[in-house]
C-alpha cells in the first residue's frame, strides 16, 4: 500500500459507449464475479476478482487491483449517461514506482477486453 507523502500516476484513462443504461452497467460493476447468463468477469490465472473499495450508486465503482503482484492499483469506473446507453471512463491509478512498459500495456489490454469486450457482449453487442 502506498505511504503517506507517495504519489500515484494515472496509467490509463480511457471513455467508451456501452449500450445498457447506467443502473444496469453500475449493478454489473458492482457484482463482477456473480455467476448467471450474462456472467461477464472472465479473469486470467495471475488475475483475482476486485473488492469493491468505494461506490456511489448509480455512478461510480472503485475496484482494488485484479494483480495480486501490484496490489497498489485502484481502478476508478464511472457510468456517465450517454443517451439510451452509459460512457464508462475508467481511470487506472499506480504508484510512482510501479512497473513500466509492457506490464502497463498488459493491465490497459486486460481492462479493454473485460469491459468493452466482454461485459459489452453480456448486453448482446
């Protein structure tokens, strides 16, 4: 955990449209690892499912890290409505000292695919 006087740089920053209105996305990104017919939170085998740190309904999720190996990552969603759907910007915090180059590719490329790949075809798109 970071210390007192550490500061945090933002490795990711990122808004993209998903169709389900922002209750439904807020609900989802609330319970990620729930089981059912839209299951969505497929995680690799380095990966562990977030805790959810913080919430404010039906806007904001903040995850802990899906990295057991840098556990210092807090992983901001918030569910702007935009139109009929919800523009989810997702914002990746780290320490000043967390690794560069291709391990902050890895965690960009993973959160890609878990939020505007899979949990947008939990909504059929």
């Amino acid at each position: 955990m970071a210390g007192l006087g550490s500061h945090v740089r933002i490795i990711a920053d990122r808004k993209r449209p998903l169709p389900a209105p922002p209750p439904i996305v807020w609900a989802d990104l609330t319970t990620p690892d729930s089981d059912g017919p839209r299951a969505w939170l497929r995680l690799l085998p380095d990966e562990v499912a977030p805790e959810i740190t913080a919430w404010l309904e039906p806007r904001l999720v903040t995850w802990s890290s899906l990295w057991t190996r840098h556990p210092d990552l807090v992983i901001r969603l918030d569910c702007q409505p935009d139109g009929a759907g919800t523009r989810l910007h997702v914002v990746i915090e780290a320490p000043d000292d967390a690794p560069d180059g291709a391990w902050i590719g890895h965690v960009r490329h993973r959160i890609n695919k878990l939020l505007f790949r899979d949990l947008r075809y939990s909504y059929g798109q």
